[in-house]
C-alpha cells in the first residue's frame, strides 16, 4: 500500500474551507492525504480546531496565540493555559514573531512566545513557529528552551537560519513556496534539510502554489506540493510521502495507524 500524506499545517476552521469541510476531507483522501493538523491563531479558533479533532479522527490540532493577533490585546495567559488543559491539543501554535505586520510590538511579541514556549515545555508539547523578518530574534528566544521542539512553518529564512533551527531540533515544513521555481531562498533551503527532518503543509487558505491560487489551496494539495520538494532532492514521490508522513508523526506524536475509515 503506498503511503499516506500529512498536512501538517491547514486552516480548516477558515473559510473558505470550513463551509466546505466534507469535500475537502473527501478530496483529500483521495489523494491519500489522510491526516491534516490544524493550528489555531487566537483563543475561539483553538477552539474550533478543538471541536473539528473531536469529530474527525484524523484531525489533530493546536492552542495558541499567533503575534498578528496580538496588536492592541492582552496576551490571554490563564485562559490559553485553561484552554491547553482542558483541550489537549497535540501542539501549541502557531505562535511565534511577525516583524511584517504594519505594526508590531517587538517585546508585546516576544513576551507572548516566550510565555508560550513556557506552555510548550509545562505539558511537554511541540510548538508551531511562524516567523517573518524576525529570524534572529526567534533564534535568541528558542535557544532558551533546550526542552522544546518542533516545526518552523512556511520556512522562509534561508539555509544559514535553516542551519541554526535544525541544530535546535526543529523540523522544517514546505508549503507552496517550494513548488514556485523563482523562490529560491526556500528551494535551496529544501536541497539542504536533512531528510529526517522535513515534513510538508498548504497553510491553507493563506499561501498559494504556483499553479493553485490561495483561494484554492486545500490538503489535496499536498501530492503536488510533495512532488515538486521530491523532483528537487532527487526522491520519488513515494519517498517523500513515507519520509514526511514518518517525520510529522513523531513531530506531534501521532499514532502510528489512525484510521483512515476508506483506506482500511
Ligand atoms: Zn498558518
């Protein structure tokens, strides 16, 4: 039986994917992309994404607090560690550092990762890290926490950054960039990640391929996706699916066989 896929990183609480749930999963499956984790961004999204793992076995999901949330807010400390009690996530995310946005408050930022990671190591949990423009910074607050790993999502930093984050004990997620011929920061980011360490996502309904547009993006995606990192390592898609599959189940802990109801 060939191997299944893993979409470590979709935004199925999101529209346009929420309204359209059953044939995304359906279409998904097709393509044997049979798992999805879905991060959350806020409080009510970490919920959602709570209750879509409640009543989808092969969905798992994340708690947390992404920084384009933060402007102008208090960070939700108690209640985000009420929310990881009382909901198990499999991992505390996506969380991280935008120095992208319009405005940003760089300690506002830093202060709620740093909290965050605390969360990670207290309930021994992988976190999923989005950073833009802060790459440094994100490497000065992570070497804090030897204790803590996990996945660096849409990773944009180049090889020397991809360099430090591995030594770290991350793992490195592919998305749409990596299918885009002119994104070369992330295509030679891709020639050099160990493969032990690589797993693929669609950061779907945010980040386009070349070929589908953002409005489109969904986990049947992730054949293509996987394809496209396979050509440039020089792996058959086989490979790719087993290596990624492998290397997101023990990323965030993830059975060995969940049931996938149609590939039983
Ligand atoms: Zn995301």
């Amino acid at each position: 039986m060939p191997s299944t896929f893993i979409d470590t990183h979709c935004h199925l609480t999101d529209e346009p994917l929420f309204s359209r749930l059953p044939q995304v999963i359906s279409r998904a499956r097709q393509l044997l992309v049979t798992e999805i984790v879905v991060p959350a961004y806020d409080l009510p999204s970490s919920f959602a994404a709570a209750r879509l793992a409640a009543t989808h076995e092969d969905i798992s999901f994340g708690v947390g607090i992404h920084p384009g949330w933060l402007e102008n807010k208090t960070f939700p400390e108690s209640a985000l560690r009420d929310a990881v009690i009382e909901l198990k996530p499999a991992a505390i995310g996506e969380v991280g550092l935008d120095y992208a946005l319009d405005h940003f408050d760089p300690e506002l930022q830093d202060q709620a990762l740093e909290r965050q990671l605390e969360l990670a190591e207290d309930f021994n949990l992988p976190v999923i890290i989005h950073c833009r423009k802060a790459f440094q910074p994100l490497y000065d607050r992570l070497k804090h926490f030897p204790g803590v790993t996990g996945v660096l999502h849409a990773f944009n930093g180049g090889p020397d950054f991809a360099e430090k984050f591995l030594e770290l004990g991350y793992f490195l997620a592919f998305g749409g960039g990596v299918t885009r011929p002119n994104a070369r920061k992330i295509r030679k980011t891709a020639l050099m990640v160990p493969a032990d360490r690589v797993v693929l996502e669609t950061d779907a309904p945010y980040i386009g391929s070349h070929t589908v547009p953002k409005s489109e993006m969904e986990p049947a995606v992730i054949p293509l996706i996987a394809r496209a990192f396979a050509e440039l390592r020089g792996w058959t898609l086989e490979e790719a699916a087993c290596r990624t599959t492998d290397n997101a189940r023990r990323l965030f802990k993830l059975p060995a066989m969940k049931k996938t109801g149609e590939n039983e």
